[in-house]
C-alpha cells in the first residue's frame, strides 16, 4: 500500500542531525534579544486577511501571488501569517502596550507561510527571528535594531555576512521621487518585463526589486531616492550612518535596495551572504516603518525592525559539522530477567544528573554495541 500522504512541498522536517544548528541560532536569539532589552512576543498562526492587505500592502508580491488565504466557517477571510510585523503591531495596540514607556521592544521567532515557488534556501513554511522597537522615531534604533542583528550573526560565528544600506524617504520626499521614477522609465516601458510593467503602475519603487536580465540596463541608470531626501530624511540617515560607524559595523550603501514590503520608510537595510549567491543571497533583513500604524487604522506611530531567515542560515551553519552528543551511560540488559533492574537503573541515573539511552530486549553484548 502507498503512503497516505507525502511532505507537502516546499515544506522541510528538521531531523535530530540539523537541531544542534536550530538550537544554537535559537539560542543566540534569546541572549542577544535579552542583552538589548527585548522581551518576547507570540502571535496567533492565522490573522484578519485584511491585516496583511493594509500592511504590506496590494502591490506587494506578498499580497499579490504569495498568502495562504481562506474562509472559516464563520464566512471571514482568514491568512496564515506571511509576516511578523504587522501582526505584533496589532498586539502592541490591542494590548495596551501603547500605554507603557516607549519604545516598546519586543521579539519573537516562529514559522510564516509563502505560496512560493521552492527552491534552495526559499520554502514555503519558514522560520523567522524577528525584533520590533516600537513607539519612538529616534534613527539610533535604527542603528540597535542593525547591531542586534549583525551581533547575531557573530554569535553564531558565521563569517561572509554583508550590511546593505539605503533610505526610501518617507510620505513628504518618497511622492516627488516616485513620479520622477516614473518619467525616467515611461518611455521605455515596452523594453520592461511584464511583471515590472505593472509594478510601474503600483509601485515603481519596487522596479529596483526586479532580478529579471531585461530590466537591468534600464535599472542601473535610474535615479535613486537616497539623492532626493527632504531634509528630515537625509538627517536621519547621517545619523544611523554615523552610528553604525561608531559601533564599527562595515555596510555597503545600496541605492537600489527598496525591500518587498510596502510599510518601510526611511532606513531600510539587508544582510547577505556571499556564500549563497544570486536573488536568494539574502540571510535577513528590516527596516523602519513610521507609517504601518496608520494604514492598519491605529494612531500614526513609529517603528524599526528586521526578520531573519532561519532556515537559509541553517543551510550556512550545516557546511561547519557539528558532533551529536553521546550519553554518559548506555544501559543494557544481557538477560531478559534483568531488564527491569537494567531499566530502573537508567533510571536512578538520570535522576542523578547523568544522559542515560537504555537498549530494551536481551541480546549479545557484541550485537548491542554494534547498535
């Protein structure tokens, strides 16, 4: 008879070899979370479909192509989650959080659903570490959200990561430089992709994004908004650019990093790994998004965080072996009349602090030890 069923695709079982490779980066999240301060965050698998429309936004290809959506029983459109941010925002508000001293800092890892199309390093259920510093605009939590994250990865020790860097402007600078986006590429719309034809329409921001041969000559001469910020803009990008000096943490300046998600303004950054190469070289990322409150109907507040790629970092962390643990006593019974004893023994022994693997059924020594 046929299995009943399969792993579903772009889905993955973390078997008992890969857990010391998950338990380090879970680990390492927790103590650096702790050291700045952040207390973690759990929100429900499944949000209002709406959330995730009014956060990242209809142009996104989140909302586009990529969201788990269906209808309960109730007749509500119901989404797993694609992404943490907006859903903790919904809880800072729901739970009253708002009301405590600012910035509230807040972390959380967990699995997030994509309709993806699989490849190495990008599935459809993944694992995301995550921080958000909510509730105070200053650019130096730009600069902590940033360090946190960088310090994860050093206390994983994994070297190759790289800092990109760029502002997007926000709601005073980011209009004008949209429609001066939209005259550079309008007369050369019919030399565009497809898909980044109608990201013309919604977005052109999101033009940047495009990994498509096609688009790239058009995309490297284009204006970039980091040369078109207000004033505000441009001072708070000096301001985390000089922080990330002083904590002496090295970044590329990136002009044509713009992220996938319609919520971020001002900062936004991503880490890279050399080793991974092409479109999927990204281990995590974040950014600032002041104006996410107000699009899901909160008062405006601002916002700073990353989400990292757990499951591409693991497949980084799995090329430096690691020894599985052994126990301190392996308890076998060479007599079926001394299990029991063997059994209550093992017993006795973990109860004293030891790691003990008892073996059931007499057999001869040599058999077990081979075993």
């Amino acid at each position: 008879m046929a299995p009943i069923a399969q792993r579903a695709r772009g889905t993955q079982d973390l078997l008992p070899q890969e857990q010391p490779y998950w338990e380090a980066m879970e680990a390492a999240a927790k103590d650096q979370a702790s050291r700045f301060g952040y207390q973690r965050i759990e929100t429900p698998i499944f949000e209002a479909t709406e959330l995730f429309v009014r956060g990242a936004g209809e142009g996104s290809d989140i909302v586009a192509k990529e969201m788990y959506t269906f209808t309960d029983r109730g007749n509500r459109s119901l989404t797993l989650r694609p992404e943490g941010t907006a859903p903790i925002v919904r809880a800072y508000f729901d739970a009253g959080l708002d009301q405590e001293p600012q910035p509230v800092r807040l972390y959380y890892m967990g699995q997030y659903f994509r309709y993806d199309r699989p490849q190495a390093g990008r599935f459809r259920e993944l694992h995301q570490f995550g921080i958000e510093a909510i509730g105070d605009g200053s650019p130096l939590l730009d600069v902590e959200a940033i360090a946190l994250g960088w310090n994860w990865f050093a206390a994983l020790e994994m070297a190759g990561v790289t800092l990109h860097l760029n502002s997007i402007g926000d709601e005073v600078c980011r209009p004008a430089y949209r429609e001066l986006l939209r005259e550079y590429y309008r007369p050369h719309l019919s030399n565009l992709s497809e898909e980044s034809r109608a990201r013309f329409e919604k977005n052109p921001l999101r033009l940047f994004d495009s990994k498509d041969p096609q688009d790239q000559p058009l995309k490297r001469e284009a204006p970039h908004i980091v040369d078109h910020l207000c004033a505000p803009c441009a001072e708070a990008f000096r301001v985390v650019r000089e922080g990330l000096a002083a904590e002496e943490i090295p970044y590329e300046l990136n002009p044509e990093l713009v992220r996938g998600l319609d919520y971020y303004t001002r900062t936004v950054f991503e880490y890279q790994h050399e080793s991974l190469g092409g479109a999927q070289n990204s281990v995590g990322g974040g950014g600032r998004y002041d104006g996410l409150a107000a699009a899901l109907g909160y008062r405006p507040t601002p916002g700073v965080g990353f989400a990292m790629g757990m499951d591409r970092t693991a497949i980084i962390l799995r090329r430096k072996p690691v020894t599985p643990p052994v126990p301190d006593v392996y308890a076998v019974a060479l007599e079926a009349r001394d299990e029991l004893y063997v059994f209550h023994l093992a017993a006795s022994l973990r109860a004293r602090g030891f790691r003990v693997v008892f073996d059931p059924g007499p057999a001869r020594l040599d058999a077990k030890l081979r075993k």
